[in-house]
C-alpha cells in the first residue's frame, strides 16, 4: 500500500481515519451558528451542536481512559444537564473497559458505525456521463449543497442552518461540492483534509437518480482531489447503504466504531 513512496501499515490507516473522524466533527460545533462548543477532557473529545441530534452531539474515545466510569459519567453529565441526545463513539477493541463502562452507566448499544480506508490513491475511478461536479464558492453553491443535505439525509432545515455555515467556504483545508445531472442538482459530496488524509464526508444523491453511479462519482472526486492536495490515504463513515458501494471501489473497515446511546 503505497502512495508517493509511502507504504501505509494497517496502525497507520487507523490512526489517519481516526485523526480526522475526531477532527471533523468539531467544526461542525465551532463554525456553525447554534453557539455549540467542543471540549478536550483528556482522552475525551466532546462535541455539543446546541441542537437536538444525538449524531451531532458527541463524547468520542480518543484513546484508553484512566478510569473510564466517572471519566465517562462527567462528559455524559454535560449533555443530560442540556437535555440532549447525545452518542458516545468508541473504535472497537481500542478501551474495552469503556465499552463495559458505558453499560453500566445505563447506556446501550447503538451498533457499528464503520470506518473505512482506501490506500490507493492514484485510482481513476469512474465518472458519469452528464455529470457536471463544481466546487462550492460561492453564496449560490454554497446553497445548492446545503440543500442536498437537507433533502438526502432529511435533516431539518432548521437545525441544518445552525450546523452548516458559509464558513466552511473559508477554511483552506475543506471543500464542498455538488453535482448535477443535465442541469438539475442531484448530489453532493466534501473533502475535509487532515495531516495528509482525505476525509470524505457528506456524500448524498437524490432518490429519484440513485442506483446510476452518481454517488460512487461523487466520492472518487473528492478522492481525485485529495490525491492532488498531497493525501496518501482517503477514509470515510459508510452507510448500509453506501457500505457495498465503498468495497468495491477499494475502500476497506478498518475502525469499526462502537456507538453507545440512552434507551
């Protein structure tokens, strides 16, 4: 597994699709507009979006905790004192103690988010006729693909406004894109890039178009340009849907994380 001479151990993968899995989230909390904030307990990364979805309010496992009950009881505190959903995400195998922690705190199991890794880089990957991808530069696109989320993963608007900012246009490391077919806006896709790892996220394609390789596309882009920012590796968060799709392009679980959540 090697790109621009680097061979890549499977540690190596975990750590790179970790790393920016961890990193990604918070800007979500400090560029958006809900007042939401991220806090650094020790080995606990904790991310509170100010809004009532437990997917973006967040205590990650970064690493093995000390004493992972009261460790774990103080982050879950902050969320329960707000009111708010919250899901505690741990790459199994990484703190048994902690996994064992959480059910004793009363949480439960919430399934396998997986983490996947490509290493290959230098794929071409494929394309689809008509298929026009732009970068989001401006208040226009910047709209186009605030729309594809919130039409895709069914995030309402209002909470979609308070996490999803024009900001994000202005970090250098971070790019947005749509898609669209014959003139019609039918997907979306960003490139978040951290220490060399192209992170992929926000993959989205209209129903109505799905099962045309649309999605597939729009994830090889940002692969196609995390290469040409100087990323050795791509890693994203799969679906059960997008997980076959993701596989066949190359893609491979290496971090499956451990979600844990109230009843």
């Amino acid at each position: 597994m090697k790109r621009d001479g680097i061979a890549l151990t499977e540690d190596e993968l975990v750590a790179r699709t970790d790393s920016n899995y961890f990193a990604v989230w918070p800007l979500y909390s400090s560029l958006g507009d809900g007042g939401g904030e991220t806090r650094q307990r020790g080995a606990l990364t904790i991310t509170d979006s100010c809004t009532p979805m437990a997917n973006f309010n967040n205590i990650f496992v970064t690493r093995p905790l000390r004493d992972p009950v009261p460790e774990l009881r103080d982050a879950i505190a902050l969320f329960d004192e707000r009111r708010r959903p919250f899901v505690v995400r741990i790459r199994d195998g990484l703190d048994p103690a902690a996994e064992r922690a959480c059910g004793e705190l009363g949480l439960v199991d919430g399934g396998i988010t997986p983490g996947m890794a490509l290493a290959d880089m230098g794929k071409p990957g494929t394309r689809v006729d008509g298929l026009d991808v732009r970068t989001a530069r401006d208040r226009e696109t910047f709209q186009a693909h605030f729309e594809m989320i919130v039409a895709a993963f069914g995030v309402p608007r209002q909470f979609a406004e308070m996490l999803l900012t024009e900001r994000f246009l202005h970090m250098p490391d971070v790019e947005l894109y749509v898609g669209y077919l014959d003139g019609k806006l039918v997907a979306s896709s960003a490139l978040f890039v951290t220490g060399r790892t192209a992170g992929i996220y926000n993959v989205a394609t209209l129903p109505e178009v799905r099962g045309r390789g649309i999605g597939e596309a729009m994830t090889w882009h940002c692969v196609r340009r995390g290469a040409a920012m100087g990323c050795v590796a791509a890693t994203l968060q799969a679906s059960d849907m997008g997980r076959p799709i993701y596989e066949r392009m190359g893609f491979r679980l290496v971090s499956p994380y451990c979600t844990y959540q109230r009843p």
